[in-house]
C-alpha cells in the first residue's frame, strides 16, 4: 500500500545501563538497583500495537534506554521488527564489541535506519578503541545513517578536539551537543567557545510558543517507557491529558484528531524535525480547560514522579556547582 502514513515511536527500552554518566538522570537509579526494562509482556504488547496498525501505518522506531543493548531481549526484538518490516534506528553508547553492532545490521539490513553512538567520555576504557570501532562500523554500515554526538563541557574541549579531526578525517559524522542543566544551557568558556565557532554546536531542537498550537503528536508520534506507559511526547510527563495509557492495557489510546499543545515550549525532537506542529493553527480556549483539568492531576504526578524529580533536582545541583 503506497498511501500509508508513517507512525513514528521512541522506545525506552530500558533504564538500565552499563555506564554511569555524572550528568545522566537516571545514574542513581540503576546505580541503587531499582532501574525498571520492558518486560516481555511491555515487549509483545508493542508487537501487537505495530501488528493491529500495519495496515494504517508504516513504522518508524527509534530504540533507547538507558543502554538498549543491555537488555536481555534486545536482538530478539530486532529480529521481530525485522519482521514486520519496520524501519529502526539505536541510540547506545558504543561501548560493547564491534560484533554486535555488525550483528545488529545484520538483523536489520536495509531496515537500520541509523545508529547514533554518543562518546561519554568520563566513562570510556579507551578512545582509540572507540574511534577504531567508529571506523570498522562505518565501513560497513551500508545504507545506515552513522552518527557520533558527545556533550561538549568546559574540560573535555581539547579531547572532542582531535575526536572531531579523527572522525573528519575518517568521513565519520560527528556532533557536539550542548550541555544543559536544569533545562538550560550552560554558557560555555572562551576556550570551549572558540572550538564551537568552528565546530558548530548541535542545541536540542527547541521552539517556542507552542501553547495552545494543534500538534500531531499523539496520533502519528508518541514514546513508550520501560514500563509500557505512552505518552504524546517527551513534553508531557507531568500532563494527564497527554498520557495515552499503558500500551498493555486496555486503556491504550492514540488521539483521534490533533490536540492543542500545553507546554509554553517544545523540545521533542522528532515532532519538531516532521513538522507535526501547526504553527498557523491554534485554540486557545480548548487548550485552557485542558490545562485546568491537568491542574487538578499535578499533585498526582508530583507524588508519581517524586523519585525522578528529587534526582534530577540533586543532578542539577552538583553538576552546577562543578
Ligand atoms: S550512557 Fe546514557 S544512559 Fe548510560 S549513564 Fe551515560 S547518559 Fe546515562
Ligand atoms: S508541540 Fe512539542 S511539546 Fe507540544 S505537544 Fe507537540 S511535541 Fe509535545
């Protein structure tokens, strides 16, 4: 069928991971044991979303954690996207043998769309092994989008430095991200500075004045946590309105229509990169009585999410006061 629409989905596979990155927000957590992943009941369940869909959609899926390669059923379910001819991209931190990411295009062929391996560098054993890994998977990616991103900080500059001449010199593409705390970010030294002037900086995608805008996310777009709870966006953890349920549920549901959106920016990438925000279209009354119906659930939220926050809060702190 050649007029299917494409149905996109962020799968947070798991918390878990073998790295403990200090400005990662879920560190504490799997570092204390009480990280969650996608049982195989969260795992068929998406199975099935993709299966009861196929004939309205094709499937676009990006797979993450945590460090999806950690869990246990992670080629398992390749294989199975494979299958239903999905097109899939990874997320990981390139930290396990070349192997099995040669094995993960292996599965995939024609189906891996792109593999983006972000350099913690706090973390790895050896950059030379990374960078050799990075070259002996770019030789043999096909038609994989290959991509390396690291956090650029004021004391890792001279490192990124012969990172992103290496990877140029190879034809590896190569990103800097910019350092956010606390949801902003850091205004970097002049040295860092000089290096971006001639490396540019990749920020998070963001827009703002989004409130009240109709988006689509929520009926072509949406993420899956570990857990199976789905939501709109990666904006709307802390909205009622915008959680569609546990996909293993019967409460499970895409939106019908489009909605307004209710965040006064938006930093989701995906929605923002397939124009799912209708800049010219927006209703502001609708938007305000969904708002004041998700005031009524944020206490709700707060005690739901009061681990998360409080983490994230301690993060915040000690990473600023570095
Ligand atoms: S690699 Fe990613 S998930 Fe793992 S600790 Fe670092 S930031 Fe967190
Ligand atoms: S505009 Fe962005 S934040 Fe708002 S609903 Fe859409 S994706 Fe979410």
């Amino acid at each position: 069928m050649t007029n299917k629409k494409t149905f996109i989905f962020d799968f947070l596979i798991t918390q878990n991971c073998n790295y403990r990155c200090p400005y990662c927000s879920q560190s504490k957590k799997f570092h204390k044991g009480i990280f969650e992943q996608a049982s195989i009941e969260t795992i068929n369940s998406v199975l099935n979303f993709i299966d009861k869909n196929s004939n309205k959609f094709n499937f676009e899926i990006t797979v993450s954690g945590g460090e999806p390669l950690v869990h246990p059923e992670f080629f398992n379910f390749l294989m199975e996207l494979k299958k239903r001819n999905a097109a899939v991209s990874i997320v990981s931190n390139f930290s396990f043998e070349i192997e099995k990411y040669i094995k993960i295009k292996d599965i995939l062929g024609e189906n891996f769309k792109e593999l983006l391996v972000s350099l913690h560098l706090s973390q790895v054993k050896s950059l030379d092994e990374f960078l050799k890994k990075a070259e002996i998977f770019n030789s043999y990616k096909g038609g994989t989008n290959f991509l390396a991103a690291s956090v650029l900080t004021d004391e890792n500059v001279s490192e990124l430095k012969k990172v992103a001449s290496f990877l140029k010199e190879k034809n590896i593409k190569f990103e800097l991200q910019h350092l956010r705390i606390k949801n902003k970010f850091v205004e970097y030294s002049d040295i860092a500075k000089e290096f971006i002037s001639n490396f540019p900086i990749s920020k998070i995608k963001e827009k703002s004045g989004t409130y009240s805008k109709i988006c689509l996310a929520g009926v072509n777009f949406m993420i899956i946590y570990q857990n199976g709870e789905c939501y709109r966006c990666y904006s709307s953890r802390f909205n009622k309105v915008h959680s569609l349920g546990n996909i293993k549920s019967k409460n499970f549901k895409l939106y019908s229509k489009p909605l307004p959106c209710l965040n006064k920016n938006c930093t989701c990438p995906k929605p923002i990169l397939f124009n799912m925000i209708d800049y010219s279209s927006k209703a502001p009354v609708k938007a305000l009585l969904l708002s004041l119906y998700n005031a009524f659930f944020i206490p709700l939220f707060i005690v739901k999410n009061f681990d998360s926050l409080k983490e994230k809060f301690i993060q915040g702190k000690n990473l600023k006061n570095k």
